[in-house]
C-alpha cells in the first residue's frame, strides 16, 4: 500500500511541468525553518527573516503603504481600505507574540457630531510620511459614500496630545487614482519639505514654478498609435511627474517629469533623488518597449513617457537614460539602507521593490562623471511574494508589506544576525565625486529664471563632453528670456553647442516658418559624413524636434533637406535608420519607400539582452502567472526593428510602386505570425490599417486581403481564433467545492467544449492530448487510466504540492550576487547548461562552473495555480472529463450519465 501510494504521489506530478521559483527558500540558518511564509523567501548569508502578521488572514485588507511614527509605530493603508496602527514585537521576540493592530478612523464630516460611534475610515491611501509631528497621507480614491475623502494630499495631527489623530486637513486636492494615480511621499534632505510623486493618469496638479519649463509636446514624427487596448490613450505629455512642497502644502514646484508610473522615490545620503519607473508589459515586443528602470532623478529632468507608440528613445538628447534598466516587471518601493544595522555594502545601497516577480534588489551606486553607475543583485527573493511597500524600522531591520490587488498580505522584517556589532551612528564612508558632478549641481541652481547674463554664462557647458551636464545648462538656458540668448544660436560654431541650442530654440520659441528655415540654413553647415555617430543621432533628434514643433519646410528647402540626409540612408546602425527615416518620410523623401522595403525583411535587431540586469529569460520561471506569457513571447518574440521601419512607412505617401506596395502589405500578413505583448496585434493592425488608408479606394480591398484581414478579429485586437474563450463567471476553484460540482447529477459533460477548453485556457501550450498540443510538460493522455478525479485537481489547482526531479528548476547562485533560474540540461568541465524557457527548450545558456557559488532547488511549479478559476461549473466539468477521457470522445465519462 506504501508502494503504491509513492507511486500515485510520484505520478501526480506529471501534470505540473517545469518548475521554479525565483527563489529557493531561505539560506541554511542555526534552525530549520518551518514556516512556510518565511520558507519560500531567500535572503543574503549572515540576514534573517521573520513573518509578523497577516492581515489578509485577519480580514484586514491588502496593504500597500506604511510609515513608522515619532514612537518607533508602524502605520499601514490596506488598498481598498483604511489605515491601521501597529505595535510591533522586537526582535527576537518568540513567534507567539502578536503585533497590536489598532484601526485609524476619523469621524465623518457628513455626520452628527455628537454621534461618536459614526466612523469613517480615511483610506485608500498609496503614500504615508510621519514627518514635523504629523501624518501625511496620499489618497488614491475617488469619494464615495465610505470614503469620503478624495485623492490628494492630506495631514493627519493629534491636538489634544492623546495619542489619537484627530484633525485632518486637506493640503492638495490631486485629480487621479488607482495604480497609476498619486503615490508616495518622501521627506526632502533638507528635512523641511515633502516630495510627491504621481503616475501617468494623475493630472499635473498647479504649480508655483517649473524646473522643467512647461514647454512640453509629444515630439515624436513616428506615425502615432494609441494602444489598442485602451490603456492611457486620453493621456498626455508630461506623464508621470515628482513635486516638491512645504509641511503646509502651500508652494508646489515641478522637479521632474516623462515617467509611466514610478510608485517610490529615494533620496541617497548624498541628497540625490531616484526613481523606480514601470515598463509597460502590453508593449514587450515593440520597438518602443522600455523595461522598467532605476532613475537618477536630477533637477528639471524629462524621461521622455509619451502615451501609444511615442515613448522617447533614451539616447534622445533632450531627455535622460536610465541609471539602471532591470528588466520586466513592476516596481513598487524604494527606499536607501543607510539607516539599517547591515554591513556597510547594503547601508549604501538602493532597495528597489518588484510586486510581479517577488525581488527586492540591492543597488549598489558609484560616482561616475555628473550621475551615477549602477550596479545590483538580488537582496531578497520569493515566489510568490507581491512586495507593496517597506521601510528601515527604528531598530535597524527592513520592514517589507507584502499584497496589493486583493491579494495574501503580510508584514516580513528582515534583519542582520550580527546587527549589534553595526553602529548605527557610523556615517558611510562618502563617495569622490568628480568635477562633472559638482558642476551639474551648481548649473541646477538656475533651473528658474535668473539674472541678466546667465543664458551666457551656462552656454559654455553646452559642449561639456559629459551628458548630464549638457542637459542641465540647456535646461537652464531655456529658462532665460529668449532675447538673451537667440544670436547665440546663430553665432555658435561648435557642432554640440550649435545642437543643444537649436534644440533649445524649438522648444521654446514660438512656431515660425522663418524661423524653422534659418535653423534648418545653420544646422546645414554641420558635416553629417564626418561626425560621431552620437552627433549624428543628436543632430537628427533636433531636426525631428524642430520639424514636428515648427512644421515640416516646403519648396526648396524641404528639397535641400533631403538631398542633405538622404543619402545617409540606409545606415548599418539601426538607431540612425529609426531617426533618419522617420525625417525623410515626413519631408516626403522620393526615395524612403524604395530604401525600405527589403529592410522591413532583413533588418536583424540589435542585441538588448545586455543592456538589462534582469533578462527576461531568467524571469519566466519566477511566477507562473507572468512568466509563461514572457515564455510565449520569447519563443517567437517579434523582429522589433522591421516593426519598427514598417510602421515608419504606413505614413509614406511617395515614392510607392505596384511591387513595392505588394511587398509591404505582404509583411504584415507575416507579422501577424509573431508573439509579442498583449497589445502587439493591435499595433501591427492599426499600423497596416493607416497604411491601407493611403491607397486609391480599387486598391484597398486587395491590399487588406493580401495583408491579413482574415487574420484579425473585427477589433483588429486579437488574432481571429475558432476556439471560443472560457464563458465563465469563474470563480476561485477550491478542490473540495470543485468534486462536488464534478459529481453533480445535473452538469453533463460536453466533449466538444472540453477540447476546446484544452486550447483556451492554454493547456494546449504544454502538454499534449493524442498528439495535439504543446511538448513541454507531460502528455496527458493516458492521465485517466491513473488519476481519479481529486488527483487531477489536487495537481491542477496546487501545482506545487508535489514536484517530480524530472521537472524541477535549479537557482544558480552566482558570486558577483546575480542569480540565474533555469533547468539544467548538462554540464560540461567548464560549465552549467540551463535552459530557461519552457517553450524553447532548445534555447541554452552556459552558466561557468567558477561563477557558481551555489546550486538551489526551487520548490514552486511553473504551471500556474489559477488555471480552472476563469471557468463556470460546467465547463470546469467539460475541462476535467476531457482530461480523464484523454481526448477520446467514446470514453465512459461521456457515455455514462451521472
């Protein structure tokens, strides 16, 4: 019987395939842990890791937000609800003691006042700052009857110092919510004021002054394309934005704008600000994906969000590029360790917090010329482990909240073991800085209008070699009167100053054809054939700028123009190609079309892999629920340059013959066999329909057909598919409730839909059912002769209940603190072989034997454990009897009525 049930346990597992997790519990400690909230969390050597509390447990909410009061108090904002105050055990408490948990409600405005047992709990909340002896909250949360407080900003004070919060003040009424709305608040280095920063679908509240000159327009001539799911397509420049204002909330001042939604910002010890910006995981694929990225948020800083396809590229010149591009998923915190008890390499680091994939990264920074360079690893890992917010306690340990979107929430501390021999009054040891670095500062000083003859004197660092420091003067410059510096431009011989001031003048001058001619006169003095490719490209981001913000030149010089730069197309670089081409075809270039076209087929992209810390390979098998859709993706991820030059030429309206115009529209038809974010179709089709919308009305039924009408649905969303999507409601199956539908007497299996089933809800993408289907799991043919029906969904609906070695993953430990997740497929003397893609198995990377500190088994299936939820009883019944009949429509499942 012993045997036989090995067996069984054995055999469950088929159903799970390849697993993972990005991280493999935690390092060996004195004790074996036992908990499974902590088991599933790695961190450093030397640290360890307590569970507090759970308030999804104690039906408390999802908690996003915390600070920690004057009195070493932990205060929390559940998502969707209200505030809490929470005493918390020290460390080295015993596990039975429990943290105090007191709620935060206010009485409503709305109500009689002598009517005391009327609250209102003030929620909602995306920001909290103890801070001059108050609490300062950022509501995230349109009014209604609970909540009656909208989003902005707010200052909770206790004035009868009794220890309860009793007056609340509105500082800053902020249009704008939910995940893209109004984030958190940090106290400023000068201890005397508040920073705020807000997502993409917050409007710019009013402010006092501008660092970055309000002058800001789309600037992009790439054929403009909304996202075709809809997200953000009523928002504009400048996206998401940082502010400064005073404890009262009186005077507001612009820092810095162009974000997509940075939930946290930090300042360093050094007084510099950084941010955490999200990637937009509908666009992976595209030309204009941007990974989500650390950013050192320098004064008047543009980093270049434009709503659609517009996002700046950010070798742009008039915007800045990351300190740091991570990779895919979704930042939420960031604090600076200066004030924990760890060693010193963790004290004088970054935390950035990533919800999608469970990683609290530890970035390690370095002077280098006016910024910063970066380097990270992993700090702490778990799967699954939504991280929201955290912050260094008083007692020197990191405080982490886990939850967000209504999922399991908990509060984690996360501490050195050998804390009592750090000091904590023991400063960092302060970083050189070079000369490029205490210019930019001074040059930010006059980032607001300033004295007579300053455009003058900043003007000499517009050809400082050092980029940020170009930024900063070209900045200031555009804050002085227009008449102190225009004759600079016209007079200026240098090839990067000449560019940084033309650029400059378009920004800020008013649209003037005569003007725009002029420019177009100077710049043509600056030999294109002879200069650095950065010049180049800098020099081709102006003319776009100029062209889109003072119209396109018409007659002889919209001619010279393009005798000037068409013969610098095509470029063997693809970066000059995107800024070059996009010029030509707005300037109706006679020869752009004909360039084009066999590149849209043999364009080869240019290797990012690098260029991210985290590859997306090494993602997928951290969480189920993203990573296969990255894995489907990478299988057949789309050719982003040819996107890129195709969707360049849907606005071409010259220079198009019979053969050409067949070989474009036969592209996209090919284009659509790609796999690329949720919104790549929808891209490639409105890119095609703009294009088919040129063309004479006898042509345009020919052209659709030929490029794929029939593989589109009527949306132009999705691809066009025979296989009906789940009908559902569906609910959140749990094994018990789902045998008790399964054995209901009134559901009738429908083998059709079944198999149908298979292939919507991606079963299909894996494993196999008589032969159909995907190769990466188990075939599941034979899955009823051996499993009954809890079996099936006890390995469906907790996949990682049990994992055979025959899929297990393995958690590389590498000695410069990265970590590589993958299957091994062999070794060699010299290395490990790992694949990471369970959809291109025969995709391998070798890992180097003398870089590997440590090999980990991951203990969490890859097959998601939502799998059955999008499902209604009878399809879940449909679903199950398919499976148990392994694909054979005669079996007795369907045969037999119940």
């Amino acid at each position: 019987m012993l045997q036989k049930n090995k067996i069984v346990n054995i055999l469950k597992i088929s159903i799970a395939m390849l697993i993972l997790s990005a991280c493999a519990g935690p390092d060996e400690q004195e004790s074996v842990d036992t908990n499974p909230k902590t088991q599933k969390i790695a961190v450093p050597e030397g640290f360890a890791i307590d569970h507090i509390y759970s308030p999804s447990d104690n039906e408390k909410g999802s908690w996003v937000a915390m600070t920690f009061d004057d009195k070493g108090r932990m205060i929390t904002s559940d998502q969707y609800g209200g505030l809490f105050r929470i005493e918390l055990p020290p460390i080295g408490s015993d596990s039975t003691v429990q943290p105090k948990i007191e709620p935060l409600d206010f009485p409503s405005e709305k109500s009689d006042p002598a009517d005391t047992t009327k609250k209102v709990g003030i929620g909602y909340a995306q920001g909290l700052l103890w801070a001059n002896g108050s609490l300062y909250v950022m509501i995230n949360h349109f009014p209604n009857d609970e909540f009656e407080k909208g989003s902005g900003l707010y200052r909770l004070d206790d004035t009868d110092n009794d220890d309860k919060l009793d007056k609340l003040t509105l500082l800053r009424a902020i249009h704008g919510e939910g995940e893209h709305g109004p984030h958190s608040i940090v106290l400023g280095p000068d201890s005397t004021s508040l920073y705020i920063v807000a997502g993409n679908h917050t409007d710019l509240t009013k402010m006092d002054s501008y660092r970055l000159p309000p002058t800001w327009q789309r600037d992009n001539l790439f054929p403009h394309i909304l996202d075709p799911q809809g997200h953000a397509t009523d928002r504009k420049e400048p996206g998401g934005w940082i502010a400064k204002t005073d404890f009262n909330g009186k005077n507001w001042e612009l820092i810095s704008a162009g974000y997509r939604n940075s939930f946290d910002i930090a300042f360093n010890d050094q007084g510099e600000l950084f941010a955490y910006d999200s990637d937009m995981e509908w666009d992976f694929g595209m030309p204009w994906y941007r990974p989500t990225r650390l950013l050192h948020v320098t004064s008047g800083s543009e980093f270049g969000w434009r709503t659609g396809n517009a996002k700046w590229d950010e070798n742009y010149l008039d915007n800045l590029p990351a300190l740091l591009n991570v990779g895919q998923g979704s930042p939420t915190n960031l604090l600076f360790a200066s004030k924990a008890r760890f060693p010193d390499k963790y004290r004088n680091s970054l935390l950035a917090f990533d919800w999608s994939f469970g990683i609290i990264y530890s970035v390690q920074l370095t002077p280098k010329g006016a910024t910063y360079a970066a380097k990270a690893e992993e700090f702490v890992a778990g799967s699954p482990l939504p991280l929201t917010d955290g912050e260094i306690g008083p007692d020197g340990a990191l405080y982490f909240l886990t939850g967000g979107r209504k999922l399991e929430s908990d509060i984690y501390r996360v501490y050195y073991k050998e804390q009592d021999e750090i000091d904590p009054a023991k400063k960092l040891e302060q970083p050189n800085f070079s000369p490029e670095f205490a210019l930019r500062k001074e040059i930010e000083q006059y980032h607001k209008p300033s004295p007579a003859g300053t455009a003058k004197k900043m003007w000499e660092h517009l050809g400082n070699p050092d980029r940020h420091v170009r930024y900063a003067a070209r900045i200031a410059i555009e804050h002085q009167p227009l008449q102190e510096w225009e004759s600079l431009v016209f007079s200026e011989r240098s090839i990067t100053k000449l560019t940084e001031g033309v650029l400059a003048l378009a920004r800020t001058a008013a649209p003037q054809p005569a003007l725009r001619d002029r420019l177009l006169a100077r710049m043509a003095l600056i030999p294109l054939d002879r200069i650095t490719q950065e010049k180049l490209l800098n020099v081709l981001r102006v003319y776009e700028t100029l062209l889109y913000r003072m119209g396109k030149p018409e007659g002889q010089t919209r001619d010279a123009l393009a005798a000037r730069l068409s013969p610098l197309y095509p470029s063997k670089v693809n970066a000059v190609n995107r800024s070059l081409g996009k010029v030509l075809v707005a300037i109706d270039d006679q020869s752009v079309v004909e360039k084009t076209v066999p590149l849209i087929y043999s364009a080869k992209d240019d290797s990012t892999s690098s260029s991210n810390f985290m590859s997306s390979s090494n993602l997928i098998l951290r969480n189920p629920e993203y990573g296969l859709a990255i894995a489907d993706m990478l299988a057949n991820i789309p050719p982003a340059q040819q996107i890129y030059l195709a969707t360049m030429l849907s606005e071409a309206k010259q220079g198009w013959t019979e053969d050409l115009q067949t070989e474009y529209f036969k592209w996209y038809y090919k284009a659509f066999g790609y796999k690329g974010g949720n919104s790549y179709i929808g891209f490639i089709d409105k890119a095609r329909k703009i294009a088919l919308a040129n063309l004479p009305k006898e042509q345009k039924e020919h052209y659709a057909e030929l490029s794929g009408d029939s593989l589109v649905n009527q949306a132009g969303n999705r691809l066009a598919s025979s296989v009906p999507p789940p009908e559902g409601p569906g609910r959140n199956w749990k094994i018990d409730t789902a045998l008790k539908y399964l054995d209901s007497a009134d559901i009738q299996p429908d083998f059709k839909r079944g198999e149908e089933l298979f292939l919507a809800i991606n079963c299909g993408s894996c494993h196999t059912v008589k032969g159909s289907g995907g190769s990466v799991g188990p075939d599941l043919t034979q899955l009823g002769t051996r499993f009954s029906q809890k079996d099936m969904l006890e390995s469906i609906i907790e996949p990682s209940k049990v994992i055979s070695d025959q899929y297990e993953s393995k958690l590389f430990h590498l000695k410069d603190g990265t970590k590589q997740l993958g299957r091994l497929m062999g070794e060699n003397e010299k290395a490990y072989i790992i694949s990471q893609n369970p959809y291109a198995p025969q995709v391998t990377i070798e890992l180097p034997k003398k870089d590997v500190s440590e090999i980990k088994v991951s203990e969490v299936s890859i097959m998601p454990p939502g799998t059955l939820n999008s499902l209604n009883p009878q399809e879940l019944n449909d679903i199950i009897a398919y499976l148990m009949a392994g694909g054979n429509e005669k079996a007795d499942v369907y045969t037999k009525k119940k």
